[in-house]
C-alpha cells in the first residue's frame, strides 16, 4: 500500500482528457440517431421533451456529422426544428429510413437528405460504433 499522492503530471494529464471531452467537438464527429418521435414515453409529454431536447441541440455550438431518423422518428422529417437544423449547417447529413417511411406513410422531405434501407442504417450504425464515433440515441 502506498501513502504516495498522485504527482502534478498525472493531474495534468486528467485535466487535459477532460478539456478534450468537453471541447468543440473539433475532431470529433458526432451523430444523432431519433429512434421515436417522443423522449421516454409515447405522450404529449414525451413529445414535449424531445421537442424542447432538440430546441436546445438547435440553440448550441454541437454540429452534428449526420442525423439518423428510424421507426417513429421519421414523422420528425417535416417538423419545423428539424428544417431549421437542415437549413443552418449544424448537421451534414440527414440519413432516413425508407422502411420506416413507408410503414407511416409518409413521403420523403423536401430538403437534402439520404435515403436509406434499414439494413445499410444498421450497419452505418455498427460501424460508427467500431470506429469510435460519438453516437447519441435519442430514445
């Protein structure tokens, strides 16, 4: 057992991966998976959530590399918070399920973005994953 404290390099080194995470986010890419339409519970509540969530992502300095939209969360396609998102820069790319379109009968947004089957949704997710990219889902 060593009654030694932890030295001044070991601190510093602490601060600076802490510094990293917290940073602009230069470096790292970022995207969002929306898995439903409403935040924890399928309410009016639930839905106010997610709405005020994506409020504030819209209000922040985060860029986003893409945006996923799957199952519920594909009727977000049109709302107005995701437009803006589109229109202002802070997301690249917007990815959509073409599945998931169709079992909600829905047509395909007018700004840019890709459609894509599930199974390529589900592997771009798996190798985001592997490749350490910052994944936030959105459930």
């Amino acid at each position: 057992m060593s009654s030694n404290p932890k030295t001044e390099n070991e601190i510093e080194c602490l601060v600076d991966v802490e510094y990293e995470l917290d940073g602009d986010g230069s470096g790292y890419r970022r995207t969002l998976l929306i898995k439903h339409d409403y935040y924890s519970s399928d309410t009016e509540h639930g839905r106010y959530l997610l709405d005020s969530f994506l409020k504030s992502l819209n209000n922040s300095k985060f860029t986003f590399e893409s945006v996923i939209l799957i199952d519920s969360g594909v009727r977000l396609a049109d709302s107005d918070i995701i437009r803006t998102m589109a229109q202002n820069g802070s997301v690249n790319t917007f990815y959509i399920c073409s599945e998931s379109l169709e079992n909600n009968g829905l047509n395909a947004p007018e700004y840019s973005h890709t459609l894509l089957s599930s199974a390529d949704i589900f592997d771009m997710i798996l190798w985001l994953q592997s490749e350490g990219e910052q994944l936030i889902i959105i459930e």
